[in-house]
C-alpha cells in the first residue's frame, strides 16, 4: 500500500486549516488516514504548524512520501533532517548523541529565526499604529485651526457691518 504524507484540509471556506496526516495515496484527499501527524494554519502570521516529528520521521522512514508542501512543512519543522541524520547513523557515519546534538542546534537556529520574524512583524504593527495616530492628530490641528479661523470670521462679521450701517447714516 503505497502511503502518502499529505494535507488534509479543515476549516470553513475561506479560513483553511488543515491535518497533516500519512494516508493511503488512493484514498480521497479528505477520507480516510492511517494517522494524524500534526496541523497547519496559514491563517496566522507566522502560520502556526504543531507537528510531531517522530511519527513523521517513522513514516519517512517506511517509506511514506510527501507532497510538495507536507514536504515544505516537514523541512520547515525539522523532520527530513531528523530523518537524514538517523540515516547516518544507521550507517555508522555519527553516532546517536551527535545526532541529537546537531538536531536540537538546528532547532534553536531554527526558533530564533521564527522569533526574530515574528518580533519584526510586531515593531512594525506598532510603527504603523504610531504613524497612523500621528497624522490623525495632525488632522484634528488642522480642524481646530479651521474651526478657530471661522469663528473669528464670524466675530468680525458684525463690526464690519455695524460700520457700514454708521457710514450710511
């Protein structure tokens, strides 16, 4: 039985979430799976992916194949190269602790660059908040200064008119 890691999608229309799950390739994109690997939401900023990358790394090591995005996920997250490095060490390349160790430096690698995306995302919310307050309060001066300026049209109004009113006279 050929298996598949795939995208399941979830979710109401327009707002997609979707499973990640390892299925039988001839079952319907939404049907029956073997297991449930984890989810993805794009609808966030970062997109928000829970994945559990040793079932994964079971099945890739089965024989599952991924698609073109559960593969882009799965590097995403790490599971190729955990998958890569037990390889190497079935082959006797490294050893189980270096494995371990290069796996978890590639996962604070990997956090800080999240961490560092979703910080930029928020300093520039931020930015857009300030300047947005900025040049509302800019229009506000220039409405007040308007305002004032017509009222003192208005005060003007009738001394100019009571000096025409005693020329007349």
């Amino acid at each position: 039985m050929p298996v598949k890691i795939r995208l399941q999608r979830h979710g109401k229309k327009g707002k997609p979430f979707y499973w990640i799950v390892a299925a039988d390739s001839r079952a319907k994109r939404d049907g029956k799976y073997l297991e449930k690997i984890g989810a993805y939401n794009p609808n966030t900023n970062p997109a928000t992916i829970d994945l559990d990358v040793d079932g994964a790394v079971k099945w890739l090591q089965n024989g599952a194949q991924p698609t073109d995005t559960a593969r882009a996920i799965l590097s995403y997250k790490g599971a190729l190269l955990k998958n890569h490095l037990a390889g190497g060490v079935k082959k006797g390349a490294l050893t189980e602790e270096q494995a371990e160790q290069k796996f978890t430096a590639w996962l604070d690698e990997k956090a800080n660059k999240v961490q560092a995306k979703a910080d930029g995302l928020a300093q520039a919310d931020a930015d857009a908040k300030a300047a947005a307050l900025e040049a509302e309060k800019a229009v506000n001066a220039a409405r007040i200064a308007a305002n004032t300026s017509e009222e003192e049209v208005a005060e003007e109004a009738p001394e100019v008119e009571a000096e025409a009113s005693n020329e007349e006279e």
